[in-house]
C-alpha cells in the first residue's frame, strides 16, 4: 500500500448510483447540466462539459441552486454548497471541450424539498454505492 492514500468514508447519507437520463442543473444562467453519477439524500456527483474559457476554470456565479430531472420526475431549487469541482483527466480527449466532475451538498432543505427528493431517488437510482472501508489504527 505504498504511495495510497488512506480515506476515511465521511458521508453520513448513503450514497447510489443513478439511472441513465438522470440529470442535474445548476441554476438555469450558469450553463452547467450534466448526468448524475451518484446521488444521496446528502448531495450528488455530476459530470458536465465545461462551456467557459477553455483555458480557465469555470466562474461560479448565481449558482445558489441546483435542479434535478429524468424521465417524469423533476425535483428544483435545491440549495447547495460546492465541495469540489475538477476537470475529469482519465481518459484521452480528442475534442477541445473539457470534461468536468462536480460534488455538491445539498444545504438547508425545506420539508418539501426532503420529500421531493427523497421520492426522486427511490425512483432514479440503479444501486447503493459500497462505502470506502475505514483505516482505523488499531
């Protein structure tokens, strides 16, 4: 195990994978939508294409929501908090648009906004996402 970093699972919601057709939006004048990777009562992970500056990172402004939608469901206005948001490197590119992964948490839901998106993931999402195992000292 030389050269790995040791992770600590902090998430307190369980997180699954979404269906193909899940997608999300930050508010509508930021130009990001993306498919949905994974998802939890907590947060969400997306992947989108990066329609700024090809050359700089993406400016984040007005984004104080974001929306999720797929086949007959759309739940909007969730506010958030952007944990991170990096331009995804793993594989070659033979086109100019930078592919980009963005976590966000979700912050201060209403009771309406729990129960939109609690009914959202019991109808879009495909698995629960085995948690990191703890590296506790012992």
């Amino acid at each position: 195990m030389v050269g790995r970093k040791r992770t600590i699972e902090r998430r307190k919601n369980k997180r699954y994978k979404a269906v193909e057709g899940a997608y999300a939006a930050i508010s509508p004048n930021s130009n990001k939508i993306g498919q949905i990777i994974d998802i939890s009562m907590g947060g969400l992970c997306f992947k989108y294409i990066n329609t700024e500056n090809k050359s700089e990172e993406p400016v984040n402004r007005n984004e104080a929501s974001i929306f999720l939608s797929s086949m007959g469901y759309y739940v909007g206005d969730l506010p958030f908090q952007t944990i991170a948001d990096y331009e995804i490197t793993d594989r070659p590119s033979f086109s100019s648009m930078k592919v980009r992964k963005r976590h966000v948490k979700f912050t201060d839901l209403t009771f309406k906004q729990l129960f939109d998106l609690d009914n959202y993931l019991k109808n879009n999402v495909s698995e629960q996402i085995k948690p990191l195992p703890n590296h506790h000292k012992s």
